[in-house]
C-alpha cells in the first residue's frame, strides 16, 4: 500500500510539471468562459488544442492540490470536467494526436480506476491510499501535458 501512494505521488508530481510548463497569456476571465466549447476535427488549430489543453491543466492542477478533506465526489466532478477538456482537445489537434494525448487519456482512465470503488461521501483523509494515487495520476497527466504543449508548440 505504501509503494502505491508513493507511485501515486510521483505520477501526479510529474503531471503537473508536465503542466506547469505549458501556460497561455494571462487573462481575466469568468469561470463560464472558462468551458471549453466541441470544435469539430476539420476545423483543429494548434491554437484551439493550446486552449483545451490550458483547460486540462487547470483541472489537473486542481486534483493535484486535492486535501484530506476533499470528497471523493468533488475529485470525481473535477474528474468527469478533465474528461470534458480531454475529449475536446482531442478534436483541436491538428493531425494525429500522439504519445503525450495518449498518456494524458491513459493517466485520467487510471484516475477513474482509482475512484471507482470508493464511497462519494468518504473524505481523501479516510481513503488515504487513494490521496496519493490521486495526486500522482494528476501529476502524470500534467507531464503529458507539458509534453503535448511541445508538440502544439504552445505559448510558454
């Protein structure tokens, strides 16, 4: 159980500097225009992938800051919302989407394996071993991130 969240912590860590290394210009924005609209595949841009994957970081930041007080049901919202921003990065990018999208979906699917037997109302705090892998599958998503943005050539 300790090698487990331990590996849950290193997977999440790495995400999120995957992440954290891909940022779009500052903006003010409200949280509705935050919501990152379907565009069709025909239509994909390196621009339109850069804006979906700044949604998808900002939702992996967010798991990775989960705390003992968070519910499972709140990492499972913040969980189905990274589902959202995956699927709609998917149709941006330009061309074949390659490794770094493919781990980005594979670190978000073992993120719902780890939810996917633990009660909503039970606190991180009371499923400790899940905190961990929580936090380690985010940070993996965030590495695949940070590498995609590469690809995209995302604003740095």
């Amino acid at each position: 159980m300790l090698k487990r969240s331990w590996i849950a912590s290193a997977s999440l860590l790495a995400l999120l500097l995957v992440l954290a290394s891909c940022t779009t210009p500052a903006t003010t924005t409200s949280p509705a225009a935050t919501a990152v609209p379907s565009t069709p595949a025909a239509t994909a841009t390196p621009t339109a992938a850069c804006q979906a994957l700044t949604t998808a970081r900002q939702v992996l930041t967010s798991l990775a800051a989960v705390g003992n007080n968070t519910t499972v049901a709140e990492v499972e919202s913040m969980q189905q919302k990274l589902t959202t921003a995956i699927n709609s990065l998917e149709t941006r990018i330009p061309g074949t989407p390659g490794p770094g999208f493919s781990d980005l979906q594979f670190a978000n699917a073992q993120l719902g394996e780890t939810l996917k037997d633990v009660p909503p109302d039970e606190t991180l705090g009371q499923a400790l071993p899940q905190l961990a892998t929580i936090k380690e599958k985010a940070t993996t998503g965030l590495a695949a991130a940070t590498r995609l943005s590469a690809v995209l050539k995302c604003a740095l």
